[in-house]
C-alpha cells in the first residue's frame, strides 16, 4: 500500500547517535532520499560514509539539538530508545497540530514506533514508509490505527481535502469513533473512493457505527455521537445550533 506523507524527504531528519545505530540511519538515508543524518561529531567518518553528501555533525549533546529539528524539520527519525527521545523531545512538545512526527526505531532495525503526533505529524504513515523499507514491524498505537477503523483527523489528506472543526470537536468525534457511537457521516460533494486509501489504506469495510447519509438535512444530530460532513456548501444557519460541539466539516478542492 502506498503511504502518503504530509511533508516531503527534505523535511526528514534522522538522529543517530551510536555507530551501529549510524549505519542503519544509512538505510534510512537510502529508503528517503534527500532526508539528512544528524550524528555527534565524534562520528563524523560513519556518519559520511553511511550517507555521503546528508551527513551533519554537531558538536556538544543531543538535547541541544532538538529545538533546531523542531523548527526546521516536519519529520524526526531517531534511533535512539524510546525513553530517551520522550526526555529528549518533552520540553519542546507545543500541541499536535505544530508539533513533528516523530518515529523512534530501536537499532537493530525491528521496530518502528511512532511516538509523537502519529496522524497530523505524518508519524504513522512515516512509519508505515520506513516498515516496509527496513523490513521491520511498525508499532502503532493510537486507536483507529490498531483497529483499522476511522481516523477522523485524516478523511481524505490524501485527496487534497481540508477541515474545520475545533480541537475539542476534533477529540470528541474521534472518542466517538473509536468507542463504537453511533457517527453520522454526510457525502455531498468530492470523491468517494476514500476508505481503501484512508490513513495509508483500509482493507476491511467501513465500521458498522457510521451510517452514510447525502444530506445534511436528513440528519438527526441528537442520534449521533459526531456528524461528519463532506460538502462545499456553508453549514446552514437553521442546523448550527444542534451540531455544536459534534460537528467535523470536510472541504474537497472545488474543481475549475
């Protein structure tokens, strides 16, 4: 399954600081081309030789190096323990929306373990990217991920498609998801083959709690846990009211 990143390689930096964990970077490297290798400088002849011409080495500690990946890059890879990068990244963490994805790999190359902002952050798909490149099992750990459902924050990335909704609108649909509410959700404008590429691919059909309806106006808002609409229209005034709180809007790039 093709997986879509939300950033390109140039915005991937991959974060080594032991010499074995260096030349793994170097497939990393290999697997995303024009993403660079962060490495101490005392590994500067590895780091050159496991990623010519993508290698920068810095002097001084690690931690010092986070701000400066935080600001000037969409994607952190680290192979570093997983106890280590949430030290390491804690102090800098803003809110998903802004924050990095960040995919933690252990350095034998079997794991790959999104740790921070796993769907907006491009984590998880990274993930994905990196699994099959290295051959290793992806972690994953937030729920629509686990369980193969909906991924309200991600209907139809892929297709270009933006939303609107608050960030508690936002929490509390997906709670209503993933907890098997009752989810509305209204096709009125866009493509609708979207499920087999959601959040990187479904396979299975959609989840029995979410009813299709091609009306907002056949809604019962009060029946449902989220309304979830897909339309080009501007949400109409007489149902405002009754979608506060619950409501997630879709918008499909208008064709010319």
């Amino acid at each position: 399954m093709t997986q879509h990143l939300p950033f390109t390689h140039d915005r991937i930096a991959v974060v080594s600081i032991t010499r074995h964990g260096i030349a793994l970077a170097g497939h990393v490297v290999a697997a995303l081309p024009g993403a660079r290798l962060f490495a101490p400088e005392k590994f500067a002849a590895e780091a050159q030789a496991a990623a010519p011409g993508a290698a920068a080495c810095y002097a001084g500690k690690t931690a010092e190096q986070i701000p400066i990946l935080f600001s000037n890059f969409d994607g952190i890879i680290a192979i570093v323990s997983l106890g280590a990068m949430v030290r390491l990244v804690a102090p800098y963490l803003v809110k998903k929306e802004s924050d990095p994805g960040v995919v933690v790999i252990d350095e034998a190359g079997r794991f790959v373990i999104p740790m921070l902002s796993g769907h907006l952050g491009g984590a998880n798909a990274l993930a994905g990217v990196l699994s099959q490149a290295l051959d290793a099992t992806p972690v994953l750990t937030t729920a629509s991920d686990a369980r193969q459902t909906f991924a309200v924050d991600l209907l139809g990335r892929e297709l270009g498609w933006t939303f609107e909704a608050s960030h508690d609108e936002i929490v509390r649909a997906s709670a209503a998801v993933v907890n098997d509410e009752p989810i509305a959700l209204i096709q009125e404008a866009g493509s609708t083959d979207w499920w087999t590429r959601h959040a990187n691919g479904r396979s299975g059909p959609l989840p029995a709690n979410i009813q299709h309806f091609s009306r907002l106006e056949d809604v019962e808002p009060e029946r449902f846990g989220a309304v979830l609409w897909i339309s080009h229209r501007p949400e109409p005034a007489a149902l405002a009211p009754r979608l506060v709180g619950k409501r997630v809007i879709y918008r499909p790039p208008v064709s010319p």
